[in-house]
C-alpha cells in the first residue's frame, strides 16, 4: 500500500472536527464544504471514484444549499413596524438616521453574537401590529410610545423618567427580553415583555 | 514515481494552509476563499492520482468535481452576499 494514503485519509478527521467545533452556522457551512471536497478526495484516493462523485454532487451542492436555505430561514428576529415610521430603511449607517434606524442598529449590534439577522417587517396600522404580535408572527414589535402602560409589561428600571425614550420596543419572548434587557444599550427605545398567555384570556 | 509521490506530499501540506485559514475564522469571505482553495487542489490532487495509478475512471471523477466545486461555490457565494445585503 502507498504511503501517501494515510496522510490524505488523515485529513478527514482533522477537516471534521473543524466542522464539529465550529460554533458559528454560516462558518459551519462553508466548513461544511471543505470536508465535502476532502471527503471526496480520500473516497477516490482509497479506490471508490462512484462514492466520491456521489459525495461531491449530493453531499456539498445539495446539502450546502439546502442547509444555506434551513440557516437563512431559521436564525431572524422578526420585529414588526408601523409602515409610516420605514420612512428611509436603506442608510442605517447615515449620521442623521431616524430614531428606528437607530433602533435596529442597535438590535442588528446586539444580535449579532447570537447569529441572528433582524428582519424589520411593515405594517400599517396599531392594531395590525398589536394582532400579529398575539398570532405570533412576529417575535416583536417597535412602536412610538402612547403615553399609557400596560399593567403586565415590565418597563425598563434604570429608563430616565426626565426624557421618555420615543420608542417602545414590545417581545413576547422571554429569552429575547432577557437579551436585549441586559445587552441593548440603546436610549433611544424602552424594552417590555408580554406573556401571551395573559393576553389570551383577556380577548 | 517516486518523484510523484513527493508531489503529492507537498500538495498535502499545501492542503494545510487554507485548512488553518479555514479554522481561524474571522471574516467569512476568508473562509469562502480557503474553501474554493481546497476544492481546487482537492480535484488536483484527485488528478494526480489518477496519473500515478494510471486509472482514467478517477481522473474523469476529478474533472467533474473540479467543475461542480465551482458551481457550488458560486451558488453559497450567492447566499451569503444576499445575507450582507439584508
């Protein structure tokens, strides 16, 4: 047998232990590439040029996209906007940005150490906003404040009473809150957490 | 033969130097790249090989790998630059 075999099929485990302690997905994806192309290489090194192909074709085109499209999908916070507020969603890093620019930037700061992309999603009136947070198609809501608080949201403890944020930033999610309570710097918008399962038995 | 064999020792070590770049991760276009570098050389190694072993089944697998490697990359390429601009 020819030496060089195992130094090549060496690489396999080295390739996939990079895979396995990879902590970011999107990196993970891509490494997920290179130990398909390694893969493929020690299958046609150790004799079977039909499983190389096979490993090539489906195992880093097919799985690649298919885990790109699961990873896109699945890792966004949605936050739900009033559509009158979106006045200029595209310069977020323009020095006279609105305070909802601000905002996101901030949650975009925030939730990036998690992998989370923030996917900002209109709609047009209070109520619309309000309904989609209760169906649970949104995992938050960012709206001008009203003035009236709600008996069941926590408001943020060291928010200054002096100068009320402009925003109000409403999650249903209590790792979300948690996150954001803790990290988000922002003054620009005041945190609160809704428990759903309250709300359900008040409509 | 035995200069081919040293050949494809040095393609193994060379392999080494996009897999380290592949590990420190900071930037994913870095990482994106050392992938297309190990694809690349993966296929020529596979190459190789079909020359030393004189097999023309594994040098046809090696083309084709060489060729869909690009259009894989091309595609994830795709994705991630639609990612950034989100």
């Amino acid at each position: 047998m020819d030496s060089y075999i195992y130094t090549i099929t060496a690489l396999l485990p080295l390739a996939a232990a990079m895979l396995v302690f990879q902590v970011n997905p999107y990196h993970a994806l891509v490494i997920r590439g290179v130990l398909g192309a390694i893969a493929a290489l020690v299958y046609t090194v150790l004799g079977a040029p039909d499983v190389a192909l096979t490993e090539a074709l489906v195992g880093t085109l097919l799985a690649i996209t298919l885990y790109a499209v699961a990873v896109r999908s699945s890792l966004v916070f949605r936050l739900g906007v009033l559509k009158d507020d979106l006045s200029h969603p595209q310069d977020l890093t323009a020095p006279d940005a609105t305070p909802l620019q601000q905002v996101v930037q901030a949650l975009n700061t925030v939730f990036k150490d998690y992998y989370l992309r923030v996917e900002l999603v209109p709609y047009f009136d209070r109520e619309e906003l309000s309904q989609a947070l209760i169906d649970k198609e949104i995992h938050a809501t960012c709206e001008r404040g009203s003035g009236a608080d709600d008996e069941e949201a926590i408001s943020r403890p060291n928010a200054p009473d002096s100068c009320p944020p402009p925003y109000r930033t409403t999650t249903r999610l209590r790792r979300l809150y948690d996150i954001m309570n803790s990290e988000l710097l922002s003054p620009v918008t005041q945190l609160s957490y809704v428990d759903l399962s309250t709300v359900g038995e008040m409509h | 033969m035995s200069f081919l064999n040293l050949a494809l020792m040095a393609m193994v070590v060379a392999l080494l130097i996009p897999l380290y770049e592949a590990w420190r991760d900071e930037d994913i276009w870095q990482t994106m790249l050392s992938l297309s570098s190990i694809s690349s050389k993966a296929a020529v190694m596979i190459l190789l090989v079909s020359v030393l072993r004189d097999d023309w089944m594994i040098g046809v697998v090696g083309v084709i790998i060489l060729s869909v490697g690009n259009a894989g990359f091309m595609l994830l390429a795709h994705i991630l630059k639609r990612l950034g601009d989100a």
